[in-house]
C-alpha cells in the first residue's frame, strides 16, 4: 500500500469520524442505541485519534526527507479523478439546492407555509452533509482507483 493510498484512506476514516461526531452532536442518537452512546462517541474519538497520529507520521516522514511521499503520474491522475467526483457531487448537490429554494420559495407564496428544507437551520445542516460527502466521495474514488480502478476513466 502506498502512501498516497494510506493518505486516502486516513482522510476516509478521519472524514467519517467526524461526520459521525457531527450528525450524533446534532440530532443526537436514535432511540435503539442511546444506551451505547458512550462507547459509540469513544470508539469515534479513537478513529479521530488513530487517523490524526497516522497522518502526523506520514507528515513528518515527508518532511524529514526519510522516505518522503513521491507522487508519480499514477497518484496524480488518482488525486485528479477524485476531486473531479467531488466537484461534480458538489456542483449537482449544490444546483439541486438552489433550485429547490426557488421552487420553496413559488410554493411559500402560494400556500402561506415553508417546506422543510427552505428552513435557515436546515439549509445549514445540508450544506455541511454537502461538504462531508464530498469529501467522503473524493477519498473513496481515489481508494477505488489505487485498489481496482483502471487508470482510463
């Protein structure tokens, strides 16, 4: 396994853990696992912990010039084709978006009440879900690429 794969896949767990950290922090958990809670926010703290030391390892690995992360033209194009996953889940989440608070927006007017998500606190939690998933997406496209992807796509 590479470096560039295990930078992927920390950033995979790192971004997990804290999504996991965020929607628990705020909506809380669901009524079969609240007895659990303790164990579930330990083990996501440990996965924070655990993907923080590994990139701090890789990091000063890199920049103590002892076998340093060299990108090849194979972790370039990895690295491109996950960003480009990325851009694309944000620029379609974010157009869907928009477009369903204009539609909220007609709806509002015509029937005097709001619909779900045109709700300032709502439209902030899909936001942040965007950012997560996005970068979620990026971190899987380049694992999928270092573990059985063709490079042609």
């Amino acid at each position: 396994m590479s470096k560039q794969e295990i930078y992927a896949w920390t950033s995979l767990g790192f971004t997990v853990a804290i999504f996991g950290y965020y929607l628990i922090s705020a909506f809380g958990l669901p009524t079969g696992i609240e007895n659990y809670s303790e164990h579930i926010t330990n083990l996501i703290w440990k996965v924070i912990g655990i993907t923080v030391l590994i990139e701090l390892i890789l990091e000063l690995s890199n920049s103590a010039k002892i076998g340093g992360v060299q990108q090849d033209e194979r972790d370039i194009l990895i690295t491109s084709k996950g960003l480009r996953n990325a851009y694309y889940f944000l620029m379609v989440s974010i157009i869907t978006l928009v477009v369903h608070i204009l539609i909220n927006d007609y709806f509002s007017q015509a029937t005097g009440e709001r619909l779900f998500l045109a709700k300032p606190y709502v439209i902030f939690h899909v936001l942040v879900f965007i950012l997560f998933i996005a970068n979620i997406t990026k971190s899987a496209t380049q694992i999928f690429y270092y573990q059985w992807g063709s490079y042609n796509a």
